[in-house]
C-alpha cells in the first residue's frame, strides 16, 4: 500500500511539474504586434515596403506572420528575422515586402522562435493587427528589378560587406565648428556583380544636433565605396548591409545619455530661419526638440535677438513622437513667424508634465545657440502672406489623400538618392496655403518633385479660421 501510495505521489508531482512548464513557456511567449506600418512605395506601384514592430523578448530571432489580404489576394506567410533595439531590446522590428500593396490587409502573428530554441513558442492568440498610417519617412524606390531581401540587412549570411574601396565621409567643417557629433547608419544594396551600392539610404542618424549635417556625407560616402559581390553556396546574390559612419572631434565628445538634458526634460536640438521674401514680409522660424521621457505636455520657449532682448513663446498642444526604431528618444516640432528675421538663440525655460508639475530650466548651452538657415530654396505661398501665428505646433502628415511624388532621373538618365523634410500649413480645406523645403535634399529636381507631390495631397483640415502645420519627409532610393 505505501509503495501505491508513493507511485501516485510522483506521478502528481510530474504532471504538476509538466503543468507548471507549459504554463511558465506560455508566460514566456508574450510576444505580440505593436504596428504594422506602410514605410516605402516602388514606382510602379507594383510593391511597398511595410514595417512590423513588436513587442518581444530580446532572445527572440524569428517571427512568423501572416498577411491576410482579403478579398485583394489570397493571404501570404512569412518567417523572419527579429531585429532588436540599439537602446533598449524590450522590442523588436521587421520588414516586410508585399505586392500587390496591402492597403486594406490585416497582420497576424503565428508564433516566434528564440535562441536556442527549435521549436516555434506560440503567443496567445490576439486580434489581427490592422494597416495603419504612415507616420515616418516614406521611401521611393525603383521596383523595376528585383531586390534582395529586406530582412537581410541585418541578419545575412555575413555581418559585414566586404570592401574593395571604402570611402570615409567628409566631416564637414560647419559641423565640427558646431560641435556636432554622432553615429549614422547607411543602409545599401550591394547587387550581385559587386561594385558600387545599387541603391543607399539613411536608417538612422544618432546626432548631438542637425543630423542633416552629417547624414548626407555618410550617404556621398557609401555611395562612393566599392563592395566584392555577396555570394551564398558559391552563388552570387544581392544583398543588404548596415554601414555605420562615427563622427567624433576627440576630447569633445558626445555626452552620455545620463546628463545629456541637464535637468530639464525637454532640450532643443534644432533651429532653422527662413528669412523673409518678397511675397512675405516674415521670416519663418521652425524648431525641433527632444523629450527625456514622454510626460511633458507643454514648455515655454524662449527666443533672444541680436540686441540680447528675449521673447517667450508658450508651446501649448505639445505632441511627442517615438522613441521609434530611428529616434532614441521622444521628439516634438513647432513653427511661428515673425516680422525679425535676426533671431540668434532659443532654449526652454519651462517644462509642464502631465501631472501639472512645472520644471525651470536653465539655459542649456548644447541647445541652438546659432539659428541655422532653412535649408532648401523652394517654397510655395498661395494668396496673401499668414498674419503673425504662435508657436504653431507641427504634427506628422496626415493624409485624406497622399500623392507619391515622381521619381525623375538626372541628366545623365539614373536615379539619385535623395532625402528632404518639407513643412507645410494646412487651412480649413485641408489644403496646402503654405510650404517650406526646410532640409533639402541638395537636388533642386528631387526637392521639386516632393513639393509638387506634397501640394497635390490633400490634409485632415485645420478647424475654421485656423491652420495646421504638417511634416513631410521623403526618402528617394534608387
């Protein structure tokens, strides 16, 4: 009888323990979508490029999903690979490509594998997650050939291009006279003969400020290098790469995240002008910042003139982005007018949480003490010039109808790359009354092929008598 009685015990114990097992892996495989995102069109509208990320464990390498399109097509199966987070590895992001687009579809996430692992972990089930606006850059690509896959960029079968001529970037010497420092990461194609990248755009910019300064030499740079072809099996293939370009002045190095806003919780990183025009008597200032956290609900930002004397402008409505996969931290933007086109510095003075808590801050050297000039001749103004405005705050376009803007090629007959921020004011009509190529791309034909996109799309409008200011980015990839 005690021996009976002992054989049931054990056979208790491990089924409590097989039990407790399957439920600790099902604990364990929280993984779940986060967003599902357009982040690219091809010219012939054949194909777009999506952005999955994720909220998963960071010993998760893979992912599978599926893509249901509906009544459009028939849905499609994908097993990827995760990448993790620079900064934090609580999340994840992959890429997919699709064609025809999936404008309507629905994503849904089948099961993840982990690192060590050979069997698949399944998450709990979840409601398929829907395609959502676009809120970051927007690639232009050639979809006229075929190129290697998206995932490939930081999971191939080499972690490195191999280099027959590097090319380092020009450190251009207005950023160095700025003190402006940082890490960019160009992503290239390198095609199957080798040779110079088929095609290179920014992934990210790590920058103590204007990003723009240093995000174009890096591009001139990879552009410029040469690469073996990739092979695989002895086969050649084509295939992505990261390349990371750090730009660094040696003792005055970038500070550690830690006391980078000394603080305050918000810092400004970016002032532009642009000064004022026949048509308009104003000059135009916009500005960027970025927020340590994303519990700041509104500053007071002040403005000093050449004469030393100050202005404060109340930054109600403030809108915080990210940190998304290209921003570290939380960001916002803003623009207003004024009849005095010599504003020389801006810094917050005041931070308001959501709490209602109010923070002083100090002056920060590191914020804009040189207000930089609009990048980018182009600008459209319909009818009169806007009376005066407020510090106006800039939200990420939002579109009733979005036109793609045409890629055109030089004169030489080939696509450029090429990357702009166009900001534009919106009326009651949804309507564009104003715009600004505020970072041009350096190429007058690429700058005048976004703007004419941007003013033919139209906006969710601003409420009567009012305006809305929008941002555009355009990325064009050859």
């Amino acid at each position: 009888m005690p021996a009976r009685l002992l054989l049931l015990s054990v056979a208790f114990v491990l089924s409590s323990l097989v039990l407790a097992t399957q439920t600790s892996r099902a604990e364990e495989c929280s993984a779940s979508i986060d967003s599902f995102a357009p982040a690219g069109h091809g010219i012939s509208g054949k194909e777009s490029i999506y952005l999955v990320t994720l909220n998963v464990d960071p010993d998760v390498t893979n992912a599978e999903f599926v893509v249901h399109f509906g009544a459009s097509g028939p849905n499609v199966t994908f097993d990827v690979p995760v990448t993790h987070g620079r900064s934090s590895q609580l999340f994840g992001w992959t890429w997919l490509r699709l064609s025809p687009p999936a404008d309507d579809a629905t994503l849904s996430m089948t099961s993840v594998t982990k690192f060590g692992e050979s069997q698949p972990c399944i998450p709990s089930a979840a409601q398929p997650t829907h395609v959502t606006a676009n809120n970051d850059a927007a690639t232009v690509y050639d979809d006229s050939h075929p190129h290697a896959d998206l995932a490939s960029a930081t999971t191939g079968h080499q972690t490195e291009p191999i280099g027959l001529r590097k090319v380092e970037p020009a450190y251009p010497e207005l950023a160095q006279m700025e003190n402006i420092m940082g890490t960019v990461a160009v992503e290239i194609e390198v095609g199957p003969q080798g040779g110079a990248p088929q095609r290179a755009w920014i992934r990210w910019a790590d920058t103590t400020s204007q990003s723009d300064l240093l995000s174009q030499p890096s591009l001139n740079a990879a552009n410029a290098s040469t690469f073996a072809a990739p092979t695989f099996d002895g086969r050649p293939e084509s295939r992505e790469y990261s390349l990371i370009y750090t730009f660094s002045l040696g003792e005055g190095a970038p500070r550690s995240s830690d006391d980078e806003f000394d603080g305050c919780p918000l810092e400004l990183i970016n002032a532009r002008v642009a000064a004022p025009s026949g048509t308009d008597p104003n000059a135009w200032y916009f500005l960027s910042a970025n927020a340590k956290s994303g519990d700041v609900t509104s500053a007071l930002i002040a403005v000093e003139d050449e004469y030393g004397r100050v202005a404060r402008y109340p930054w109600d409505q403030l809108t915080l982005r990210g940190p998304s996969i290209d921003e570290r931290y939380s960001t916002a933007s803003a623009l207003f007018n004024s009849p005095d086109p010599d504003m020389k510095a801006m810094w917050v003075v005041q931070v308001t949480n959501s709490r209602g808590a109010i923070i002083d801050c100090n002056r920060n050297i590191d914020e804009p003490g040189r207000i930089a000039s609009a990048i980018g001749s182009t600008r459209f103004i319909s009818g009169k010039p806007l009376d005066i405005l407020g510090l106006e705050p800039m939200e990420r376009a939002q579109f009733t109808h979005e036109v793609v803007p045409a890629y055109p090629k030089g004169a030489d007959g080939n696509r450029t790359a090429g990357h702009l921020t166009i900001d534009s004011i919106v009326d009651g009509s949804g309507r564009v009354i104003d715009a600004f190529v505020t970072s041009s791309s350096g190429i007058d034909y690429l700058d005048a092929a976004a703007m004419k996109a941007a003013l033919a799309s139209t906006y969710e409008p601003a409420p009567a008598g009012a305006v809305r200011a929008y941002q555009l980015t355009y990325r064009f990839v050859p």
